[in-house]
C-alpha cells in the first residue's frame, strides 16, 4: 500500500502552458506487438499473419491502432503532464498504416489550458520514418491535482 509514502505526480495545471511540446520516438518490435495482443487476446490475422495480410491492400501486417493509442496515453502519464493525469476524451485518427518494425515519432502539443474546468487540450501528430503523418489527434487531459495532508479522512473510501 502506498498510503503515506511519497510518489511523484505530473505538473499541476498552473505549471503547464500554451506551446509546450514533447517529442517522443517509438520503435516497434515484433516483441512488443506479440505481448500486447497477448494481453488483450486479439487474435486479428491482419496484426500478425503474414500470408493473410499479403493478400488485403496493407501487403504486411500493420500494428494495432489500439496500441499506438497506448503509446500516446503513456505519454500523457509519463510526461505531459505526468503521473497523476487523467484523459477525459480523445479523438484519434490512423490516416495511413503503421507496420511492424517501423519507427513512429509523436509530437504531443499543449494547445489549450483552462483552469475553470481543470483541463488540457494536447494534440498529437506522428510520423513515420518517410515522414508520413500515421496519427493525428487531440485529447482533453485532467492534470494532477495536488494532494493535501494526511488526515482521519483520507481512510473513508476504503
């Protein structure tokens, strides 16, 4: 149990401001692909099987949208704003396939604060390794709150 121990958490909303930018490069293995569909259970010939895939307009396997998704929300949780944050909405698109092997660049961008509602509107763009846009989209991120101090309360929802 972490009760009462430190943890590292994001920035607070009035640390973050319009402009700011996180850069990030992924390179996707056949490993990671085997173990996210694993774990989800997906069994999508079009993700792992080369002769089926060969014979529908992609020519190869291409990685799980779901997956680059997950790549983009780590991001969000590690980074921009950091542990501790929240997306409340996304809107993501896949214009062109992403395929094994490949190496996927994302550029997350703070294009919104707004301090009434407690929110941060990030927008995402990723490329591929011909520069080609594979993503785009936009998320609305809950930044961490700050926690107070220890009390009899801090108990009650367990």
């Amino acid at each position: 149990m972490l009760l009462g121990k430190k943890r590292k958490l994001g920035r607070e909303i009035k640390e973050i401001s319009v402009g700011e930018k996180l850069a990030l490069t992924e390179k996707i293995e056949d490993k990671d692909i085997l173990l996210f569909l694993g774990l989800t259970d997906d069994a999508n010939p079009l993700f792992i099987q080369h002769d089926y895939a060969s014979q529908t307009p992609f020519k190869k396997p291409i990685v799980p949208s779901v997956m680059l998704t997950g790549m983009i929300t780590s991001a969000v949780s590690k980074y921009l704003p950091g542990p501790g944050s929240h997306i409340i909405s996304q809107e993501i698109n896949f214009p062109k396939p992403v395929y094994h092997y490949a190496t996927v660049e994302l550029l997350l961008e703070v294009v919104q604060v707004n301090h009434d509602d407690h929110t941060v509107a990030i927008t995402v763009v990723g490329t591929n390794e011909e520069n080609e846009v594979v993503i785009t989209g936009k998320l609305m991120v809950c930044p961490p709150y700050r926690l107070g101090g220890m009390d009899g309360n801090v108990l009650d929802n367990f």
